[in-house]
C-alpha cells in the first residue's frame, strides 16, 4: 500500500474531480454525479471500447500483425516490434493492463481494417449504446482536437462491457502472461490490485491536458457499482470514497418477483392473469424502501389472445410520488415458451425497459 491510506466515507461523497459519477451496473440508475454530461478528453479509458469491440469481433484466437504505425505510436506501450505477430487477445489484455498504444492501434488495424475503419465502428458503437456526448478520434485516447466523451457516457460503456464475461475477465486479471513473452503484465488500476478489496475491474487514463481518468467496478453484498471520474487528481481516494458511500446508502431492493400474477380488469368483474418474466430488483435507500408505490397499466387488448407474444401491460413503481422504473407484464402463456423468454430477455437488455 506504501503511503496510500484509503479514508472510509459513509457521509455524501466529496470528489475532487471535475466530473463524475456513480451508477448501479444491473439497473442503470444514477446514484451520484457531478458535471457528469459535459464532454472531455479522457485519455486511456478509451480503450474500454476498444476492447469490447475487439472482443465482440470473434477474432480474439486469431494472429494480429503490428504495423510500423502501431509499433511507433507514442505513449505507453507494450513495445511491440513491427511485424511481430501476437494473438488479438494478448494484444487486448496489453491493452487493459498496460495500457498499450501499442496494441490498441495493432487491435485497430487488425479488426477495422484500418485506424480509421476501426474509429468509425467505435462512434457507431457509441451512438447505438446511447452515448450521445461522445466522439472518438482514435482507438487510444491520446489527446486530440475532438475526442472527447462524459463521466456518464463512460459509465455506460463500462457498464454494456461488462455483461461480457470474456471482458470481465479481462479487466479483472491482476495480471497476464502473453504466449509470445517472458514475463506477466500486471495490471495498472491499483484499486483492483491493492486498495480496494471489492474491486472488479476497470481502466485508467492520464494525459497532461486530460488530467487524470478512472473507470472502476466494485461488488459487495449483491450489488454491483461503475464510478467514473475524470480530471481527478486524487482519483484512488475518490473511487472509494464513492463506492463506500454507495454501498453504505443504497441495498438491492425486490420490487417484483418473477411469476403468475392476477389482475382485475377495470370496468368488468373479470381477471386477467399477467406473467413477470424476471425478479426485479432495484437500489434504494433505506427512507426510499418505504416510499415505493406501484401502479398497473393494462393495454386496452390485454384481455386478447391475439399476439401471445405481447405485453398486456406494464406495473410502474414511484418513489413519494416520483417515478423510478417499469416492468412489463407478458401474458401468461408467455413463460410457457423458453424461446420467447430468451427473446424478451434480449430485448429488454437492449432497451433497458423491466
């Protein structure tokens, strides 16, 4: 630990970053943030698209070839030689532990075609996660004119990379020992090395003009949290300061359990049975716990048997009055269909609607 002393934080966090925030990973909700949607350079944690792109490729078995231009790109580096060929993931776990410049421009050639095939599959990656305060020049983060992105924007990022088990394994090695070297690469981001003990993963950045960045996931008693910071020159402390605070104030909470519910149809003495496909949990706070409310919405076809792959409904909880999430209600006959639930799984992942 040398010096580093970590200072619990069960009070509302200080950060001295200039931007950051704090989000639950399974739910998306926005626990804490500051300055969170104002674009700016962020350096290293770029390269979490990266890798996820790369991953998401299916070529990570294959041989990628470092060009004269990956090999003499400036900054931090694996120092790969130029025509030395190395297995794609090799050259994205020298990406996420070393920070590879390198490697991310040898992973962009390889998978993109070209640097700039490859920034053109990052922004189209961007725009369809939702990340609308972002744009990507390069595969690296090096500081240039227009690369730029959020706090929130990259807790998005991290939090679609990782539903990725292939990426969670990545980002949570402390160290890795490429086929073609001597030695292991050990991992930069120290809050999963050595300060934090629920740490699973992340990335750092650090240019001069971007100041310092963070990414870092955590895990304790059944949720799971993303903090980003950026421009942070006390970016270790923070980090804990935030995930401390967020576990101490927030618990996973059931909403909705899975299964057969009946629901009365307004207007006739009839019901109607609803199926949830999921349990639905959520974080709240100790004080929100006895403010939940929920309201059922049947559609005006719910009691047709029609479309049996359709929802019927949807159940919207409140917090005192405010709205917080909604889940959709399949018809019955729906969790009789393993393949429709697959499906519906899939779909509510993508849209992020319970």
């Amino acid at each position: 630990m040398g010096g580093f002393i970590p200072q619990r934080a069960v009070a509302a966090p200080g950060v001295s970053a200039a931007h950051a925030v704090l989000i639950e990973q399974t739910t998306g909700r926005v626990l804490f943030e500051k300055d969170a949607h104002e674009p700016q350079r962020i350096a290293s944690i770029t390269k979490i698209m990266t890798a996820i792109i790369a991953i998401e490729s299916g070529k990570l078995e294959e041989e990628a070839t470092a060009s004269h231009r990956a090999v003499y790109t400036e900054g931090s580096s694996i120092y790969l030689e130029e025509g030395e060929k190395m297995k794609l993931k090799d050259l994205v776990y020298g990406l996420m532990l070393r920070s590879g410049n390198d490697a991310a421009v040898a992973i962009a050639e390889n998978v993109g075609g070209s640097v700039e095939g490859f920034v053109h599959m990052m922004n189209e990656k961007a725009a369809w996660l939702g990340m609308t305060d972002t744009t990507f020049e390069n595969p690296h983060g090096l500081d240039s004119e227009n690369h730029r992105s959020s706090a929130y924007d990259m807790a998005l990022l991290m939090r679609y990379a990782m539903d990725n088990e292939i990426f969670r394994e990545i980002t949570g090695s402390k160290s890795y020992k490429a086929e073609t070297r001597m030695y292991a690469w050990g991992n930069k981001n120290k809050l999963l090395t050595q300060y934090y003990e629920y740490c699973t993963g992340g990335k750092t950045g650090y240019t001069k003009r971007a100041g310092r960045t963070l990414v870092s996931t955590a895990d304790k008693d059944g949720m799971s949290l993303i903090a980003v910071t950026i421009n942070d020159p006390d970016d270790w402390r923070d980090h804990i300061r935030l995930f401390d605070w967020g576990f101490e104030k927030y618990q996973m909470t059931d909403l909705q359990q899975q299964g057969v519910e009946q629901f009365s149809i307004r207007g006739s003495n009839r019901e109607l049975s609803g199926y949830f496909p999921d349990t639905l949990r959520y974080p709240l706070t100790e004080k929100e716990q006895q403010q939940v409310t929920s309201s059922v919405y049947l559609l005006d076809n719910a009691s047709s048997s029609k479309k049996q792959a359709e929802k019927i409904g949807k159940k919207v909880f409140q917090v005192n009055g405010t709205y917080l999430t909604e889940m959709n209600i399949l018809p019955n006959d729906f969790n009789q269909n393993n393949g429709q639930r697959g499906f519906w799984q899939l779909l509510r992942k993508m849209t992020g609607v319970f």
